[in-house]
C-alpha cells in the first residue's frame, strides 16, 4: 500500500475531532495485527475513544490479496481501557466495539489520500456489514532494569469477540534510556500468540510471532511517562491471514504516535510493505478520563 502518504490522514482528523494521552493506553484487538504499538500500560489508566482499522481485499490495481478473506472490511470501534497498578503488577481490560462498515475508512482511502496524492481507487467487492467487538485481558509484571524507573516487562493475555481469539505471551523493554541522548528512549518487545477463527474470519493463523522496535522523543526528566511524547515505531508479524493453502502471511508496519495532555493519537499501516492490500491501516485517537475528570470534575 501507499501507506506512507496515509500517516496525514489520522493527523487530519485529530486536528478536526479535537486533541489526543499521557501514557500509552493499549488498543483493542484486532489492532496489534494491523500494527499498533502493542506495549503494556506502564501506569494507572482509564481512557475512551476511537478505533478504525481496514481490510483490502484488493489493490489499487485491482489484483486480490492472497489469503481466505473476500470481503473489504472496516472496523470502527468505540474502544474503553483501563490498567490499574498492583505494585510491580498491572492489569488491563480494553474493549472495542462497533458497527463494521466500508465506511468511513473506504473515503479516507479513496476519496481524500488517493485522490489527494492522484493514486488509483482501490476496487471494493463484497463488504462486511455487521457489529463486531473484541475484548482484550492482560496482566503484566514490571521491573527496575536501569536507574530507578521500570522498564522491563513480562506478561500474559487473552482477547475473544467476534474476530478471533488469542492467547498470548509477551517480553521487551520499555522507554529504556540512552546516555548521550535524556530525551531518546527505546522500546522492544517479542510477542508469541496462538490463534483460532472466529466469525469474522473463518480461517486464521495457528500462531503468530511479531517483533516491535519503536524510539519516542520527550522530556524524561521528571518522568518516564512525559506529557509530550513523539514515536515511531516498526513492526514485523508472521500473520493473522493466511493463504488459500493455509500458510502464514508476514505483514510489516509501521506506526506513528503523538501523546500530550489529555490524549493520545496514533496511526498504523503497512507503509513498508510497499502494498496497497491486506492488513492495510488504522488509528485511534483516545482521551484521558482520568485527567479531564481532575480538570473539570
């Protein structure tokens, strides 16, 4: 996909809907499948908003995907996650749900950045019309690799709904610090999921592995978790789809962040892929219940 030209459209609509979080606030499934930063809350968190994520069945050339999916869908969901902090445990429930369209993700495609950028349309077949909805489970143990501050984490979750489910195990670190650099930090993070169909897609996976590097700009000298943040992230998974023969389909993404007060905006696509199919990008843009609660309750 021509995936690079889409990190302005996120950005268009966080500018038209207002601002974005201190934190990280993990996003509801399918989203780490499109290429979300999938990293664990590393504080106390309560935030609601926004999901969008799109499936091409076709590219811009007409020429399908190769995997068991026919149908183009787009999933918007009214996503809700809360972490709360046990000492060095936190947990997370995150829930997503909504009515799954063409739209709105089909005119942001075709109608705003290919025809912006003077691409073809991307031909659209069969369309999902349903409501699906994912609810996410994790627990995570945090610990002290670098100075005083957490940045080491081990963990387990599930997700269900309507799409698929999965078991899986996660390990990285988290904003670890550079010396010659206090306001560069960077995050890894391997993942190890297990897989199994639901009605959304028929066929999925058995497994997947998935790789996570990002690097994010602040001002961490206060705090690990800033009230301006930047990131940028890269992601590489063996696959949620696969093909008509049932092997796994790696996709690559990359990921675009904004945090500041109040909220958090991000963006996700398969730019590195080159590709204008698949997996193909999404975003969210969350709000901070529990700092406009302190502000205006």
């Amino acid at each position: 996909m021509h995936g690079r030209f889409y990190l302005c459209v996120p950005f268009v609509l966080c500018l038209a809907v207002g601002a974005a979080a201190i934190g990280h606030a993990e996003t509801p499934a399918p989203s780490v499948h499109w290429g979300a930063l999938a990293y664990p809350d590393q504080e106390r968190t309560l935030m609601a908003g926004l999901t969008l994520n799109r499936f091409t069945e076709f590219n811009n050339s007409g020429q399908p995907y190769d995997s068991t999916v026919h149908q183009t869908i787009g999933f918007n969901f009214a996503s809700l996650t809360w972490t709360e902090r046990f000492n060095a445990w936190a947990t997370n429930l995150t829930v997503g749900a909504g009515p799954t369209s063409d739209q709105p993700t089909r005119y942001l495609q075709n109608n705003f950045a290919h025809r912006l950028f003077h691409f073809k349309p991307v031909p659209v077949g069969a369309a999902r019309e349903a409501t699906d909805f994912m609810i996410d489970g994790s627990v995570t143990r945090w610990a002290k690799l670098w100075e005083d501050r957490e940045t080491g984490f081990g963990g387990i979750g599930v997700s269900s709904g309507t799409l698929y489910h999965e078991g899986f195990l996660r390990l990285g670190m988290r904003r670890m610090p550079f010396p010659i650099a206090s306001y560069l930090r960077l995050s890894v993070m391997g993942r190890y999921s297990q897989l199994w169909k639901a009605s959304a897609f028929n066929q999925v996976a058995g497994q997947s592995y998935m790789g996570q590097f990002s690097l994010s700009l602040g001002n961490y000298t206060q705090t690990n978790t800033p009230e301006w943040e930047f990131e940028l992230g890269a992601n590489i998974d063996t696959g949620l789809f696969v093909d008509p023969r049932g092997r796994s389909l790696q996709e690559k993404f990359g990921t675009v962040a904004l945090r500041f007060p109040y909220g958090r905006f991000e963006m996700w696509d398969d730019a590195i892929n080159f590709k204008d199919k698949g997996p193909t990008y999404g975003g969210t843009l969350m709000f901070d219940l529990l700092a406009l609660i302190k502000v205006f309750g």
